[in-house]
C-alpha cells in the first residue's frame, strides 16, 4: 500500500506522519457497509437523525483547542482562523440539527385541477464526498450535516495532505453517536474514486476542489448517470463604487483577500476601483499588506502564515513571475518570504492585462491585483471578465446602487459592502467554472434528496 496520504508541517517542510492508502476490499467493503447502514438510516425518523448530530456539535465546541491544532499543523492555518473554522463548523451541524426537521417537512401543493398533492423530501442513498485541504472541517460539515439529518450515508474522502484532521472528525462523528457506518472516512486514491462513483448503490457524488478534479468527478457521475454538486475555483471581483471612508474599506480588502492566507475559493482575488480612489486605495492596500508578519502559524504574534505545501507556493509563484515578466507593476512582495516553510510574500500587483496568466488564472495565495474602472459599466464589464462566478462584493454608501451593481454581477453569490462569506442557512455556490448546485441552507440539504410528489385528484 503507498503512502499518499501524510501529514506535512507547511512551515518546515517535515513530514510527521504517514498513513497507507486502502485497498480496493477495503473500499468495496465500505460501500457494502454504507449501502447496508442506509437502508435503516432513511426509516429512522428525522428527530432521531439529528439528536447525534446535536451533540457532534457539542463535541466540536468541547474539542476546539485540539481540533484547531491539527488544521495548524497539517495545512498551516493561523490559530485564531483554525479555532474560528472549528467554530463555524459546529454552527452548520447544529443549524442542521435545529432546523433540519422543517427545511424537509411535506410541502402542501395545490393543483389547479383541484384535488391535493404532497411533495416530499425522501433519502436517496450513499453519498460520496470528495474534499480539499483549505477547510479541513468547514467543506466536510457541509456535506456530512444535511445529508445525514436527510437520512442519506456519506462515504468521504478527504485531501491526500490532512488525514489527521480526516481521522479527528471521523471520530466526531462515532463520538456523537452517528451509527456505525453512516459516516465512513475513507483514504482512497483517484482511480478508487472512481470505482465508488460506479457502483449502483452510491447515489450522488460532491467535490469541493479544483477544476480539473471537478470534472474528472462529474464526467464519473455522468457517465453512470448520477447526481454531482461540485464547488470549484473562483476569482472574486471586490469592487469599489464610492467609499466615505477608505481605510476601513481597503482593511475589508484585505481581510477578504488574506483570510486563510488567501488559499479560499472565495477570496477577494481581483480589486476593481473607480479611478477617483484607485490611487489612494493602492496606497492604503500596499501600506496594510506589507504589515504582514510571517512565522510560525500557532504563534499568535503571526499574521502570515505559509501556504499549504511548498508545491502550492511554486505554483502561485509562477504566475506572479509570469505577470511581471509581462510588465505587472509589483508594489509590495512579489517573491518568497526568506525563511524555511511554504511561505510566500503578500503581494500587490497591478498593470495585469489580458496576456498574463493572473489575469484569467485563479491566484490562491496572498496575492492581489487591483484594476482601475471608470465607473460601474466599466467595472461590472471587468467583474464578469471571467470564466469564474463563485462570488463577489460590491462596496458603495449608496446601497440602492450597491444593489444595482450586484444584480448585474454574473457569480452566485454578491455580498454588498462585506467580503464574500459563508453563514449555515445562507445557500453557497456558483456558475459559470466555479461549478453548479448549492450547499447549506435549505439548498443545500435538498440537493440529494428525492423530491417525491403523491398526487390524488
């Protein structure tokens, strides 16, 4: 068996710990058990379902510290951020827990033909889930919340670089008392991906991830005819209309583009400003990004944590040195932090055109490229200048117009005067290349359900 997936310290570089991927037994074992474990989990009544998904949350919020070190040293989150992920988690599963019994109670319809009808929200199997390293926790509750509060069975597979984070909520999960086999964490490489989406019994797929590993997932479920929710990369457009106070829009900025030292697919990525403020906003985002302090990410006097693996900064360097090998002006970073670690600096870059590759690439790192706009045609036109439409802000004292702006914004999401996020009952997800379906809110626990209709005329 190899030994892909391992944990990695991104600030040294040490590979701590290594464990075997599983055999393919072992992984037609687990559909067995999750397939047999379902079919006693969609009879369980819905108020039994969420009792152990209640205290899975409980469990979360006990084991904070604990959980938080794991998300800093397998992927080199900041403490605080780790703690707040941990955090944000337990508000989903406990979301789902509360409200999970009303989002998917019979909806009364009414035929025009009279006589009545029912829709109903029923399970429809096992569900595989293939998830990334950025949110160890978060992207993993997003999926494993609702669907089990649905009555569906989740097989998982997390990223080949945070196992232990795999194994801790796996453990949650048993803890909480969610019955043996209905969440079932498996360490299982590209081709057993495959082979799971395959089988009969596995009913839907979902991937938070890359483009490339989106489609590999979705062409699997198309080609045997099943269900795929995928979330993938976004370049989110942060557009400037107006600001009475500048510094406290250029800190929102910041926070949106470094949060998770920019590694989210949600991230502030393209900072688009009208030409009045263009100058000043440069001055104030370069002056907050070279603040930045670089280190050890469980130091709270750290600021700037390292990117995931040293594979990722290499990749984000490229197409920062691709950008200024075409003329990008760099006004703060633009090269490595000069210590050992995944480290890159914060970066400012503008003068990106459409012949370089951070123009049209998604940057996932602490990079930012801010534009100069006219005004809110030229800006909206920039904005939707991408293959990607995760999500996007909008930033004007003139809500009205703030409003205006995001209804022309092509991307799933627009937050108005606040950088993209994520709330439990707020659905996530976008067009365009940053993929199709929704999670959480009441989207979200109805995308793998079967939407059944009992009609008596």
């Amino acid at each position: 068996m190899s030994a892909k997936f391992k944990t990695t310290n991104p600030a040294t570089g040490q590979v701590l710990e290594e464990f075997p991927t599983a055999s393919d037994e072992e992984i037609s074992a687990v559909i067995d058990a999750s397939d047999a474990a379902f079919q006693t989990w969609r009879t369980t009544d819905i108020r039994d379902r969420t009792e152990p998904i209640a205290r899975a949350a409980d469990l979360m919020d006990k084991h904070r510290p604990e959980l938080a070190d794991l998300l800093t040293l397998e992927m080199g989150k900041l403490r605080a951020e780790a703690e707040a992920e941990v955090e944000l988690a337990a508000r989903i599963l406990r979301y789902y827990a509360e409200e999970g019994p009303l989002l998917l109670s019979d909806e009364r319809l009414e035929p025009a033909s009279g006589g009545s009808a029912v829709m109903k929200y029923e399970p429809v199997g096992p569900i595989l889930g293939v998830m990334p390293w950025n949110f160890p926790y978060y992207q993993v509750v997003r999926l494993a919340a609702p669907n089990l509060v649905a009555g569906n069975t989740i097989i998982l597979k997390h990223a080949s670089n945070c196992p232990q984070s795999a194994l801790a909520f796996d453990q949650i999960m048993k803890d909480a008392g969610v019955p043996h086999d209905c969440y079932l964490n498996v360490f299982a490489d590209n081709d057993q991906i495959q082979m799971i989406i395959a089988d009969e019994r596995i009913r839907g797929a979902s991937l938070t991830g890359s483009e490339g590993a989106g489609a590999a997932v979705a062409s699997g479920a198309g080609r045997h005819l099943k269900k795929s929710i995928l979330e993938l990369g976004g370049s989110d457009p942060f557009v400037v209309l107006d600001s009475t106070d500048l510094d406290a829009t250029v800190t929102a900025a910041v926070k949106g583009r470094m949060t998770n030292s920019g590694q989210s697919c949600i991230a502030s990525k393209r900072l688009i400003v009208v030409e009045d403020l263009y100058e000043e906003f440069v001055n104030l985002l370069t002056a907050k990004m070279s603040e930045f302090v670089a280190g050890d990410p469980a130091d709270s006097n750290t600021t700037m944590a390292p990117l995931s693996s040293e594979t990722a900064a290499k990749a984000l360097m490229a197409q920062v040195e691709n950008a200024i090998d075409h003329g990008a002006r760099v006004h703060t970073g633009g090269g490595r932090v000069d210590r050992p670690g995944a480290f890159v600096e914060p970066t400012v870059l503008t003068g990106v055109t459409k012949t370089m590759r951070a123009y049209s690439e998604e940057l996932f790192g602490p990079v930012a490229v801010v534009y100069s706009v006219a005004d809110e045609d030229e800006a909206v036109a920039l904005a939707n200048d991408s293959s990607f439409g995760l999500g996007g802000t909008v930033v004007s004292d003139d809500i009205e117009k703030a409003q205006r702006v995001a209804d022309r914004i092509d991307t799933g999401m627009v937050w108005i005067n606040h950088a993209t996020w994520t709330e439990p009952d707020l659905p996530f997800g976008g067009t365009k290349r940053s993929g199709v379906g929704r999670e959480l809110g009441a989207e979200g626990i109805r995308e793998f359900v079967n939407r059944k209709l009992i009609r008596t005329p």
